[in-house]
C-alpha cells in the first residue's frame, strides 16, 4: 500500500519549483511506494505541473492560499497564516488524509504548526531533531540538533530513547551504543545538566550508555547515538555540513602547491568527491521530528530535487517503520 505524503510545495529557498521536481522524482522513481499531496496556492501549483510531464503520477494538488516565508516569525506566522502551506499540511496528516508530513520550509515554524497541531506523544518532554553524521565505521545519529537550544538532564535521556529507537527502525542498528557529547570523558566533567544526565543514563538498563565522548571521538563513530543539547548539536551540525565545501578547496590548494599533473589531479579528485559524497545533506533529504504525534520531517532551506525526493523516502521509512508507534509505546509507560 502506497505512503501517502503530504508536501509543502511552498517551502525552501527555490520553491515551488524545486519542491514540484522533487516530488515528481519521487513520484516518478517509486510510483507504487508513494502518493503525493501537494500544498501550496492551487493556481500557481498547477501552473508548475502544466509545465512538465507528470502524465500517470500519483500527485495531487491541494489549496493552501497562504505561504509562510522562510524569514518569518514562527509564532507570528502561526497565528496570522491558518490556511499556510504548513499548517494544511499538517493538518491533513493529523486528520489521517496522509501518513507524513515533509517541508524544506521554516523550521521554526514547522516545528510550532507540528506542536500546535499534532502535540507532542504522550510521555514526551521535548521532540527533538536527529542529526546524520557519517563516520569512519558506518553512520551515527546526533540529537538534538537544533530544536531544544537549552535542556534538562530528563530531556537529554529521552533524546537518547528516541535516537535508540529511530536508529533501531530506521537504520538496522540493533542494541546501540549510546554516549553524551562533552569536554572530557569523565563523569564530573560539563554542564550540571550534562552531569546529571550521565547518571541517569547510566542507572539505565535499557539503554547501553558507554558515557561521555569528546568532539575528536564522533567521526570515528564513537557511539552509534551521541547526545547533546541543540545548541551544541548545530554547531557540529553545521560544522560537518562545511566539509562537502572547504575540504576541495584545500584540496585544490594544494594540488596547485605541489604542482601536481591533470591526471594526478584527477584521481585525487574522484577520491575526495567519494568520500565527501557521505557529508552531502541531499543523500538524507531530511529529518524527522521524534516526540510529535505523527510523522514529520524538516529539510534543508536550500534544498534541492534530490534532497526533497531523499526527505520523501525517509518519510516513507518512518511510516512504514512505525517510529512514532514505538516512541509512544517506550516514553508512554
């Protein structure tokens, strides 16, 4: 049975255009695993669609008249735009005309409509975001990054049930590791709400928490889930996203240096591309928010066709895989 994903055509730094292509590789490359519904202004929506073949796909177009900027004020656009791309969204996923939700759109304002709309499973302090951070021995996953700038010891052993949970369904990793991101590995070290957590987490029996990690220890895949606040975790976030940019250019830099031939040059080239081909937001399309009532999935703002097809798949995985069911069943008791 087809996963029926509801789009937010209007959000992202290029769309609707971007967001349409998109959903038409999607549509186009797993026409029985998906069925789409496009949001946004229905005139311009269609106008987009007019303009490319999508003869036999399983898209639909469904009116949102307003657009919530990539700029705005979550809150007040919250308020001010009911009839958004983002909240029509996400309310038909709450009303069941859709399995997820996915948006390239205002995080902020996401994140609200997600909370305001479809609240939070019951048990859940805090939703978080999920990082993907590739490393020497696979893929770790990173939370929060992002959502929750400042925390509590509970918040950050609940971001390490949810990440348990999601990597368990979602990426195949059975029993793993878990560890809190911090200046040093000893217990006393960090934040009172780091210290607090690290013994929590280890009076855990659920959990096998193998405690504190440093920043030099996470690309070496130091645990398969690594826990931190959003304000930490975007840094490192952000920080790995640079890598797909500043490694070539250091690269070519000192290409030049050595004076190497074109060929020379070129297999360096294919080698860095491969390996830097893993910090590529596009292979991940998005993340989804654990702890909400639903599936949702936020995107990269410059998203491109492919990133927004990739964020379509991994809704499709998180349905399928029933996170939210198992998150509401682990945090509910």
């Amino acid at each position: 049975m087809a996963t029926r994903v509801a789009v937010d055509a209007m959000g992202g730094d290029d769309a609707p255009g971007v967001v349409v292509d998109g959903a038409i590789r999607a549509a186009r490359e797993h026409p029985e695993r998906v069925q789409l519904l496009l949001f946004g202004p229905e005139a311009m929506l269609q106008a987009e669609l007019d303009g490319r073949d999508t003869d036999g796909l399983p898209l639909t177009v469904m009116d949102a008249p307003e657009v919530i900027g990539m700029a705005e004020s979550p809150s007040a656009a919250l308020k001010s735009k009911p009839n958004s791309s983002i909240h029509r969204g996400i309310g038909a996923h709450k009303q069941g005309h859709a399995d997820a939700f996915v948006s390239a759109g205002n995080t902020g304002a996401v994140m609200a409509a997600a909370l305001f709309i479809s609240g939070r499973l019951p048990g859940v302090h805090r939703p978080t975001l999920p990082g993907y951070f590739p490393t020497t021995k696979g893929m770790a996953i990173v939370l929060d990054v992002g959502a929750n700038v400042d925390v509590r010891a509970e918040h950050l052993v609940q971001f390490a049930q949810m990440g348990c949970i999601f990597v368990k369904r979602v990426l195949g990793t059975e029993n793993p590791s878990v560890a809190l991101i911090n200046v040093g590995e000893e217990p006393k070290k960090g934040t009172e709400a780091v210290k607090e957590a690290h013994e929590l987490l280890s009076a855990r029996d659920d959990l096998r928490f193998i405690g504190n990690i440093e920043g030099r220890d996470l690309f070496h895949h130091g645990a398969d889930v690594v826990v931190c606040d959003g304000f930490v975790g975007n840094i490192m976030l952000k920080l790995g996203e640079s890598f797909s940019t500043v490694l070539p250019q250091l690269i070519r830099q000192e290409i030049g240096r050595q004076g190497l031939g074109e060929q020379e040059a070129g297999l360096v080239g294919k080698v860095l591309h491969g390996a830097l081909s893993r910090f590529n937001y596009e292979n991940y399309g998005g993340v989804p928010l654990l702890g909400v009532d639903g599936n949702v999935l936020i995107g990269h703002g410059g998203s491109t066709p492919r990133a927004i097809e990739q964020m379509i798949v991994r809704a499709c995985e998180l349905a399928e895989q029933n996170v939210t069911g198992q998150i509401a069943d682990a945090l509910g008791d």
